[in-house]
C-alpha cells in the first residue's frame, strides 16, 4: 500500500514537472515564430521553403505543447456550479470560425436547465478537443450537431458529425495516447479529454460508421439539487 501511494506522487511530482517546463519551453518557442515570421518576409526561393518548413515545425512543437500541458495535469481542480447550454455556446462560438473556414456547419439543440458542479476550465478544453475532431473530421458542406439532453440522471451531450467516421481499428484505439491518423495530429486531444471526463466521474462512448460519421455521447453527473437551491 505504501509503495503505491509514492508511486502515485512520483507520478505527480513528474506531472507537475512537464508541465511547468512546457510552459516555460512556450514562451521561447513564441519569440522563436515571430523572428522567423519577420525573415521569411526578406526571402526568396529556396531559402523561403526552408523557412517555411521552419515555421511548420515551430507549430507543431506549438501544438503539441498546449495538448501535452492539458495531460499533465488531468485532476480536477476548483469546481463550481455551471450551466451545460451556456458551456456549448461558448465553444460553438469558439469554434465557428475554423468550422466556417472548413465549410462546415454547426448546430445546437440546447436545454437550459442542465448544471454541472465541476471544474469549468477542465470540461471547456476536454469539450474543445471532441468538437474539433467532429470539425476537422467533416468534409467541406458536412456539419456538426451538439445536442444536451438528460439520460438515466445524467447530464447527456451528443456531438454528432457527417464526418469520414472511424474503421473498428481506429475506434478501438481512440483516447489512447498518441493515436494520431492525422498528418498533423498530435494524438494528445482524445488522451486528454478522456482522463478529464473520467476524472470528472463522466464517462465518453464513441459511435462511428466509415463513411457516414462519427457520434460522440458524454455522460456527466449533474450538480446536485441542494446545490442549485443554495444559488437560489
Ligand atoms: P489528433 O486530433 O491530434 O489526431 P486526437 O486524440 O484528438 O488526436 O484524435 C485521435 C484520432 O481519433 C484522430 O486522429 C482521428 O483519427 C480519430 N478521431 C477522433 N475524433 C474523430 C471523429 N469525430 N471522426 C473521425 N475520426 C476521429
Ligand atoms: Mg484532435
């Protein structure tokens, strides 16, 4: 038992850590794109492409920086009393510019009377991770659907896409870690949101039909109703 417990705060001490030297790698990697963002404006031909090749890289360290820091740091911290339809409006607002640019459509179907009691922060970036796949999975004209709904006492938020879908393989591996079928995939998104949503005591299911697309169905506890009163 008491190997275990160290063990565990091995595990913390590690996660706090890599998480404190991703963010201080982040500010450099910052000052690094800005001064190659200002040559690359000076350059010509070959030596342009190679900076370009450059700036792509410093993206992706970008990238994988700001997935890695969400993994770090998977437990759950400040929690408050929190409306589900409010959360969704704000990530579809987010989001809709990189939808637009994709050609992609979003829709809701809220209900108002949902609240959580969590980490807000947390729940945003998992929500955040699912919704851009759905995005990113939906081909130019498809859309993305997010619906809120309670099921068998639960908070039920259904994020739908007409998207390429998964193959078995593929839906058998997603939320592990560094699972990517992306040319610039990180496969840091789903790793991430699925420990928040377990350690949120949630739970995700992925649906997904090739070809047809993809439904992802989060289940969360709802806040409980002492809690809601004492708000008034
Ligand atoms: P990344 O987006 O960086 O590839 P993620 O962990 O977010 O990493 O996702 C892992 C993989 O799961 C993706 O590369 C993709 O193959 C698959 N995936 C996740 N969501 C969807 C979706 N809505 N439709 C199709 N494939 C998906
Ligand atoms: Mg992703």
């Amino acid at each position: 038992m008491r190997k275990k417990i160290k063990y565990a705060e091995r595990l913390n001490t590690l996660g706090e850590l890599a998480a404190s030297m991703a963010h201080e790698v982040r500010n450099p990697l910052t000052v690094v794109k800005g001064f190659l963002q200002m040559a690359q404006s000076g350059l010509e031909g070959k030596n342009r492409r190679y900076m370009a090749l450059a700036l792509a890289e410093v993206d992706r360290a970008e990238r994988i920086i700001s997935d890695y820091l969400n993994l770090s740091k998977p437990q759950i911290g400040k929690t408050e009393l929190m409306d589900l339809s409010g959360m969704v409006q704000q990530i579809v607002l987010l989001l809709k510019p990189m939808a637009a640019k994709q050609g992609v459509r979003m829709q809701t179907e809220l209900r108002n009377d949902i609240y959580l009691h969590t980490d807000r922060n947390q729940l945003l970036q998992a929500l955040i991770h699912i919704t851009k796949n759905a995005i990113e999975a939906a081909e130019d004209g498809g859309k993305v659907d997010i619906k809120l709904a309670v099921q068998e006492e639960k908070a039920c938020l259904n994020i739908k896409d007409t998207g390429k879908g998964m193959s078995p393989e593929h839906l058998e591996r997603v939320g592990t870690l560094f699972f990517s079928t992306k040319e610039v995939g990180t496969g840091l998104g789903t790793a991430v949101s699925f420990r928040m949503i377990e350690a949120m005591n949630g739970s995700i299911r992925y649906e997904s039909e090739p070809g047809a697309g993809t439904e992802v169905i989060i289940l969360l506890p709802l806040a409980q109703q002492s809690l809601l009163a004492a708000e008034g």
